[in-house]
C-alpha cells in the first residue's frame, strides 16, 4: 500500500512538473513582454507588416523574458519563502529543486537569445541580451538595499518594445524612444500599487519597496500621482511627432486622465481595496492605449 501511494504522488509530482515549470516564467509578465513587443515591431515597421518576422521577434524575446523570470525565481527562492503570495512558488515551496530551475532559465535565456540573433538582427538581440543582464544583475540585487530598485527595474522593464522596433527596422528613432518612456513611466503606478497591497509581506522578506517605510502611503501614493500625471504628456508625444494622428491623440488623452483620476481616488483613502483597482486599471490603460497607436497608425 506505501509504495502504491509513493508511486500516485511521483506521478501526480510528474504530471504537474509542466505547469512548474511555465510558473517559474512569470506568464503575466511575459504576457506583458509579448504585448509591448509586438506594439514595438507593429509601430516600427515600414509598409505592410511582415508577420513572421514579427512572431520570430516576439518568440525570441518571449524566451529570454521566461528565462530571466525564471532565473529571478532561483536568485529570490528564500526571500519568497518569506512572503505569503509567493511562498507557494515552485521552489520555495519545494516542488522544483533549485538546480533544475537554475539550468531551464539558463537554457531559456541562451536558446532564446541565440534565436533572436538568427532571426532578426545585431541590435535587436543585443537589446534583448541588455533586459536580461540589467534585470538580473542590477534590479534583483538592489531590491533588498533600496528603494531606487524600482525605478532602476523600469529601465529593462521598458525596454521589448525597443527589441520589436529594432527587430522591424533595424535601428531606433525618437519615436520608438518615445514608447520606452510610455512604458517606462506606466511600471510606477503599476508596481507602486502591487507594492502598497503587499506592503507587509515586502516588508517580512526584507524587499526595500517605497512602500516598506511608508505607513501612511504619502510617499508611495505622491510617485504613483507625479508618474501617472507625466504619463499623460508623454502618451501624447507620438502624435505630435506624426506616428499617430488626431484619433490616437485624444484618445490617448482620455485614457490617461481617466487613469490619474483613479490614482486620486486609490490614493483618497490609500486602501488596499482601492490599490487593487488601481492595479486592475494600468492593467487595462496599456492595451487599450497601444491597440489605440497601432490602430490609429495602419488606418489613416
């Protein structure tokens, strides 16, 4: 009977190892990746859209996004064990061994980066390669000796719609400089949310969140106001520069004082209840506002 039960838990351990192994790579962040690139390589392109190319871009990208995220699973496994949102993760929580996670990312990341060079071009994988090391060895690090990891973790956050432009035309002009301030801008509202719901578990694990030091949220809930509103500005720039036309520019507009209208309300009352909505509006702002610029772009 004992080895009857050994061998069902080895094969429901085997039967899930997948869906461990896909959770090791963030899939809503590597959604996000895949949305921004594709954005990135659509805006870029010039006449018609090549499609594949663009899927080579996106799938090599995508690769070396889960491969980061995985990697960041392994370098972060005790923290995580310390938080209660993350401590069911595959290798806090002792379903993954930690060598077996450590060789998947590292395979991700080069197959993904060696697909990307074959695929599309120099700058293109030399950007993608740049996400990685930043994230990896500058954001990751600095999450536990300060504050300013956030803001130097927006940089490579920003930076797949640059890999798509690239991808698309093989250099980057002012106006793909213009999405990577678009998305480095919105990761503040977004993540300073995520930082204020989960304030305490940060905390617990010793992660130098704004929010850590900010029981009465001034801090944490004035960068989320001063970065939404500089959103709206910057969100306008593509129009005025001529990658989009009217439709996009008032569009835009709405979007972006719709979104500092719910970071005033989130940050009235500075609960947790009004910072999830908060979350779930970014969430939302970005599609919206890059389907609006891809849109607008292919329709005039």
């Amino acid at each position: 009977m004992k080895r009857e039960m050994e061998t069902a838990a080895t094969a429901i351990s085997e039967s899930t190892r997948p869906a461990l192994y896909l959770a090791l790579t963030k899939p809503d962040v590597s959604f996000l990746v895949v949305m921004t690139t594709v954005a990135g390589f659509a805006l870029g392109a010039r006449g018609p859209l090549d499609w594949l190319r663009m899927a080579h871009t996106v799938f090599g990208t995508t690769l070396i996004a889960a491969g980061t995220s995985a990697l960041n699973h392994y370098f972060e496994r005790d923290s995580d064990a310390l938080m209660r949102r993350t401590a069911s993760r595959p290798l806090p929580s002792g379903q993954l061994n930690p060598r077996e996670a450590f060789w998947f990312a590292v395979t991700l990341i080069v197959f993904g980066t060696a697909y990307l060079a074959l695929a599309t071009n120099p700058l293109a994988t030399m950007l993608g390669i740049a996400t990685s090391v930043l994230y990896l060895c500058a954001y990751t690090p600095l999450k536990r000796r300060t504050t300013l990891a956030t803001f130097v973790g927006a940089f490579p956050g920003a930076v797949p719609p640059l890999i798509g432009w690239a991808a698309a035309r093989g250099s980057l002009s002012i106006e793909a400089w213009f999405l990577y301030a678009l998305l480095f801008l919105w990761q503040f509202p977004h993540f300073d949310a995520i930082a204020w719901v989960y304030r305490e578990d940060y905390k617990r694990a010793g992660i130098q969140m704004i929010s850590v030091d900010d029981p009465k949220g001034k801090r944490t809930f004035r960068e989320i106001l001063m970065t939404a509103a500089l959103l709206v500005p910057v969100s306008l720039l593509p129009a005025v520069t001529g990658l989009a036309g009217a439709h996009y520019f008032f569009g835009a507009l709405v979007l972006g004082i719709m979104l500092v209208e719910v970071c005033l309300w989130a940050a009235a009352s500075k609960s947790n209840f009004r910072a999830k909505w908060l979350m779930h509006a970014t969430v939302l702002h970005l599609p919206l506002l890059l389907g609006l610029l891809i849109y607008d772009k292919f329709t005039r």
